[in-house]
C-alpha cells in the first residue's frame, strides 16, 4: 500500500474504503441511527442497541448499549491469519472490565480486545479449552481520549497506545484453536464498555509499527 499523505486509512470513494485486509471501518462520528454499514470494502449492517451518537463518536453505557454485526460476517473469523485491532476511546472508568470489540464469546472460541479493572489493554482468546491472555503493560487513563491498537503475529500480540508500541506479558496459545463461525462480533459486549468509542477499525493483517502509527497521527486532531 503506497503512502497516504493525506491520513489513515486511505481516502475513501464514496464515503468508503476499498481496502480488502481493512475488514471493518466504523467511523462512529459519523454513522448516526439505529443501523448503518461499515466504511469499508464489505460494508457490514450494524445494529445498535443504545449506544449513543455524539459528534466525537458513540457513547457506551457500560450496562446494556452495544453495536453488533451478524454471524454472516466471516471476514473476522481469524484463525491461523494475523491480524490488527484499532479503537479511539474515551474510557470513564477501569473498574471492571470494558470490552471496545470481540467476535463471538472468547470463553468458547472467540477473541476480545478490551482492558480491565487495572486500566490495562488485554487480547484474550480461547483456544484448546484454556483462557489465554496477553496484558500491556501500560494502563489506559480515564477520561481522556487515547487510541488503543493491538497486533497479533502467531502467538504473540503487540499493544499501542497512542501509536507507541508498548510491552506486554503473556503469550497466545495456538491461533488455529480459534472458532468463531457462527457467532456475531460487536462493540462492548463481551464486558459492556463505560465511555465513547469514536472509530475502530480491524484489519486482517499484521500492521507494521509505522501504520500504527500514521493512523494515530492522523486521526489525533480530531480527539
């Protein structure tokens, strides 16, 4: 993919993002009512239940407001392939955990990218009937606006906050254990998110360090 000098993602056409490994785009500041479809290539219905519009994003709850997509949206279904979660959030509190997206219940298959009630970002997957954990070693910070990325490559998983890569601990079991088929993915599901989500996006590739970071420059001036 050639440089953007414009931003992170590339320009859209049409209000949309022809970008195959971009596999979800949700721009939440601009997306209003109660369904519409992801700026991306495949453009996914999403429903919401609550969560609601504001101009920096969508508020969260923390209790009962999430935003899914249907089980039929298999570009998600990461099983052996890399792949890369990025979330602009507005967290207000670390006091349980807070989920910005999953696919399908992690207990059971699935995979959940949120932080817990220490503030920090965690990937967790279920993979050959055990809970595994990877833990930045950075906290979020309440009330502020941060962006939040975490890269899987095999096993391992990167964390960023802020397009700095920070350390972490704990390993991922095989990722080929993974099985998400036939259940949906969502926004602060799996542990309900307390805040504002302003975009996410999911790739389905390893980003490198530097498109981690040219997202988050050129996405910060509006946050």
């Amino acid at each position: 993919m050639g440089v953007n000098v414009r931003g992170w993602p590339p320009p859209a056409k049409d209000g949309f993002i022809f970008d195959p490994s971009l596999v979800l785009y949700l721009p939440l500041y601009e997306l209003d009512g109660a369904k519409f479809q992801s700026k991306d290539a495949y453009g996914h219905l999403c429903t919401v239940t609550g969560a609601l519009w504001r101009p920096n994003g969508r508020y969260f709850n923390g209790s009962t407001n999430k935003i899914e997509i249907p089980a039929s949206a298999k570009q998600f279904d990461f099983t052996s392939e890399d792949f890369t979660i990025i979330a602009q959030i507005y967290p207000e509190d670390i006091a349980a955990n807070r989920a910005y997206f999953d696919r399908g219940n992690y207990q059971v298959g699935g995979y959940y990218f949120y932080h817990g009630g220490d503030g920090k970002p965690r990937l967790a997957t279920h993979q050959s009937l055990a809970d595994q954990t990877s833990v930045c070693a950075t906290a979020v910070v309440i009330n502020k606006w941060q962006n939040v990325a975490v890269v899987r490559i095999g096993t391992a998983a990167t964390f960023y906050i802020d397009g700095e890569a920070k350390n972490s601990s704990g390993a991922l079991a095989n990722p080929t254990s993974i099985s998400v088929v036939s259940t949906i993915a969502s926004l602060g599901t799996s542990a309900y998110f307390l805040g504002t989500i302003g975009y996410i996006l999911v790739y389905s590739r390893a980003l490198t360090p530097q498109e981690v970071l040219k997202n988050y420059l050129a996405t910060r001036g509006r946050y």
